[in-house]
C-alpha cells in the first residue's frame, strides 16, 4: 500500500467566487483551487480531508472523485426530491459492491 489518495473537486452548477476559493485554500493549504476544480493528493498514509470530503462538498463542489490505493469514490451533490429518490432507488446499494462495466458485444 502505498498510502496514497487523489481528489478532485468540480463545480458543475455554479462557479467559485474568489471568496470561496479563499476558503478553500484556507481549508487545503496544498490546493489552488480554480473557478470549477481542485484537485490535490496526499501522500502520507492515514491524511485526509480535514472534516471530510462532504464539508466541501455540502458548502462549494458539486462533483468529487478519489482513488485511494486503487479504490474509486465517486460523489455527487443532487437537488433531491421524492420524484429523483423514486428514479434512482432501482440503483441503490445497500452495501459494498463491485460493478464491472463492459461495453456491449451486440
């Protein structure tokens, strides 16, 4: 293992402001974020996000994704209503799981 976790950050929906990027920076002193991204990584095993990934997420992203030692989570931040929970329940998982993804052979 190497300890290692990449992140990266997108503001899909609405731009940084300079104030947010400010924040931000304040937040992940190793980041510059931009209007839209922020990407980073930590090289030292047990290191985080300080208060976690869903603190920025919540407060300026709306788009995440990190790999820590080969493993993905993706995370995105949704205007959610009882209409999108019924569309995405047949997606939901429950527990752990793998997907693999192929294209089709048809």
């Amino acid at each position: 293992m190497s300890g290692s976790t990449s992140y990266r950050f997108f503001a899909i929906h609405t731009p940084l402001t300079p104030v947010q990027r400010a924040q931000v920076r304040k937040l992940l002193r190793r980041v510059y974020p931009t209007t839209r991204r922020a990407d980073f990584s930590y090289n030292v095993e047990g290191y985080d996000v300080p208060g976690g990934y869903k603190k920025l997420l919540a407060k300026y992203y709306d788009v995440m994704a990190r790999e820590d030692d080969g493993q993905w989570t993706l995370a995105f931040v949704l205007a959610w209503t009882k209409k999108l929970e019924a569309k995405l329940r047949p997606y939901a998982c429950d527990s752990w799981a793998t997907a693999t993804l192929s294209p089709s052979r048809n």
